[in-house]
C-alpha cells in the first residue's frame, strides 16, 4: 500500500472577533511503503513538525488506523524526544507509547495494531530541509530498502555535505574569477617589501 500525504496549504480560521487567524498546520507529511514480497526494513516515513509527541501522534493515528488498523502501542528512543507520555489519547481510543533506549533505533517509530500487525516508521527530524526530508521520505518508502533509520539519516547527512561542498566550490570558482584573490606574483610583491622594510 503507497499512501503520500503531504504539505498541504496552510488553513485560515476566523476568530471570535472577526479577524482571519492562521490556523495551525493540521496535514500530516507521510509516506508509506507499499506492500512488496519480501518486508522491508522500513515500512515509510513520518516528518513531524515538532517532538511533542501528544501533539503529533493523534494527526498520525487519524491517518493510519484507517489503513492498518487501529494503533494500540507506540514504542519511540527517547534519545530525540524531550517528553515522551504514557498514554495519548487518540480519536476514539487511547494510544499507549513506551520507549526503548538500547533496543531501539533513535530515528525509528514502532507501531502496534493489536491482531494486525507491526509497522517501523523512519522518524524525519522536525527542522529538517524539504530537499533532505523528500530523499528520505523516498528512500524510507523503498519497498525493497535494506537501511536501518539510522543509516538513512547518515547518508541524508552525507548527501547535504557534498551538496554544501560543491556549493562552496562553485561560490570559490566566480569569486576567483572575479578578481577575489590576488595573483601570485602580487603575494609575493607584498612579501618582498615586507620583508625590506618598504611600507
């Protein structure tokens, strides 16, 4: 099953008096892997837009419940997670979270469905850029991907290095080309007269 639910525009809400408020952002950034023959080790990806978990997880279980069932149990590292509830009430039921330091994954989200089964989620840092947050909402959907949450954010990280390299080098090239380093020979002239005592 593929669903994809992203960023959608920003909806105003009137206040009592009259005024258009923005509304807080209500869409939930998502994607799910579809079923493949062999299991993945990521069932998809969720971009949250912040690490308070009682805000977040009611959005998310809207979503999936439908799909997979209703979600029962949520297990989260808290490595990245200030707070991390026992309970949070969710549409029409409570959903119970419990964490795990050593045995889980700080980037990875584990979901239970009572009789139906299990889902792991790559959990995409909330300020993470759209460019970075898309390659790894697209490979934590890969039915066929064999990398852990951990590893799909080091090579997210390592991508955004050469990006910012080879951005760095090609800001270095025009400001060379115009005239933003001096040339050789006026390094040397400098030296020269420095050294003479010529000022």
């Amino acid at each position: 099953m593929t669903a994809t639910i992203s960023l959608s525009p920003t909806l105003e809400a009137e206040d009592p008096s009259g005024r258009s408020a923005q509304a807080p952002p209500s869409s939930l950034r998502l994607s799910l892997a579809p079923n493949g023959p062999a299991p993945a080790l990521l069932d998809g990806a969720w971009w949250p837009r912040s690490r308070d978990l009682e805000a977040e997880l009611p959005v998310l279980a809207a979503v999936l419940d439908p799909l997979w069932g209703r979600i029962t149990r949520v297990t989260v590292n808290p490595t990245y997670w200030p707070v991390v509830p026992r309970k949070v009430p969710v549409a029409g039921h409570v959903m119970h979270v419990g964490w795990f330091r050593a045995e889980q994954d700080p980037h990875e989200l584990m979901l239970l469905s009572y009789g139906t089964g299990r889902w792991n989620l790559l959990v995409i840092p909330p300020e993470t850029d759209p460019v970075s947050a898309a390659w790894l909402m697209a490979a934590a959907s890969d039915p066929l991907g064999t990398s852990t949450a951990s590893r799909l954010m080091e090579e997210a990280a390592a991508r955004m290095w050469v990006a910012v390299s080879e951005t760095d080098r090609a800001v270095e090239a025009v400001w060379d080309s115009e005239g933003g380093r001096p040339s050789p020979s006026c390094d040397t002239a400098a030296v020269r007269k420095t050294e003479s005592g010529v000022r």
